[in-house]
C-alpha cells in the first residue's frame, strides 16, 4: 500500500488520488512527526473533490489539511516535506515542484472572498506556483497568483502574492508582508 496513516485521519474522497503504476509502499506518510514515525499526535485532514497528483515520496505532518475542490488539481513532485500545522486549500490549480519543504505553512489559490478594485470583481480563483528545491520557512503564505522560482528560500512570516519569476529565474531570498525580493543566488540544503 502506498500510503501509510499514523494517528487520525479525516478522509473524504470523491474525486482522483493519481500515483504512479510502480508507487512504492509508504510513499505517502500522513500525521508523523518527521524523522519521528512511530508518535503521532492531532488529527490530518485530507479532502479531495478534484484531482490530486503525487508524483513521489510525500510526507505530511500532524494538524495537517490538503482540500482539493470539485474542478480543482493539486500536483505535486516527488520529496515533498509538509511540517505539522500546515493547510493546502486547492480551488483551481496548485503545482509543488520536487525536493520542497513546507514549515508550518498556509498555501491557496483562493482569495475565500470576492475583492472589488476601482469597483469591479477581481477574480477569486487563480494559480499558486512553487518551483522545484525551494524552503517555505515557518508561517509564510504562499497565495493565489505566487510564483516561487525554483531553489528559491522564502523567509518565516513571509505573504507572498506576486510572481517572484521576474525579479529572478531561480534562487532568490523572499521574505516581508507582502513579500519582497530581497537577495538573489541563495540556496537551502536540507
């Protein structure tokens, strides 16, 4: 079986978990601790109405919420570490690339609410993008319309609304309320 539960779980499944035909067992590790499997404490939530790609190993932590809406498709890539706490509302299209590390961290595609700008609608619904090899430090919030490039770190505390791909191609130091460049050629190792 690829996915392997750990305490609670709060399942609903109306729409398309999709795995590759070879998926291995524990592929997918819901509500552990890293690097400590055998404990677990709260509950996760996963609800999926869509589609949800996982392209690789996944780990998700305790408190955790993945939604994915009716329409909506979740992709993720292979090596993806998502901290305790964290919640991935998905309402259209969200894409994680490979190699990424998710603390404790808010991600949608969602304003939740109708905006009004020079008195016309805005959009509600729109993209979230997080390149391959990036760290999402603790309580950022990636939201709709992000762009984060690839190998890119992005600082605790961080909202990040724009596409970070113009200020820089990869490896960029994002941090602030809202979200500003403010260093290129940075990397994490983890």
């Amino acid at each position: 079986m690829p996915f392997r539960v750990y305490g609670s779980l709060q399942l609903t499944l109306n729409g398309n978990i999709l795995l590759s035909a070879d998926a291995p067992r524990n592929m997918v590790i819901i509500n552990a601790d890293f690097g400590d499997y055998t404990a677990s404490c709260g509950k996760a939530e996963v609800c999926i109405l869509g589609t949800w790609n996982i392209g690789g190993f996944l780990r998700i932590g305790p408190d955790s919420c993945i939604y994915v809406g009716k329409d909506a498709s979740l992709d993720f890539g292979n090596n993806i570490y998502i901290a305790r706490d964290s919640k991935v509302l998905c309402y259209k299209h969200i894409n994680v690339g490979d190699n990424v590390l998710v603390g404790g961290t808010y991600i949608t595609d969602s304003t939740h609410h109708h905006i009004y700008k020079d008195g016309k609608g805005q959009p509600m619904l729109g993209e979230a993008i997080i390149g391959s090899g990036v760290y999402l430090g603790y309580r950022t919030m990636v939201l709709k319309g992000a762009v984060i490039p690839p190998a890119s770190v992005v600082g605790s505390g961080a909202v990040c609304v724009s596409d970070y791909s113009k200020s820089g191609t990869e490896q960029l130091f994002i941090c602030g309320n809202p979200a500003v460049v403010k260093a290129t050629g940075v990397t994490a190792k983890f």
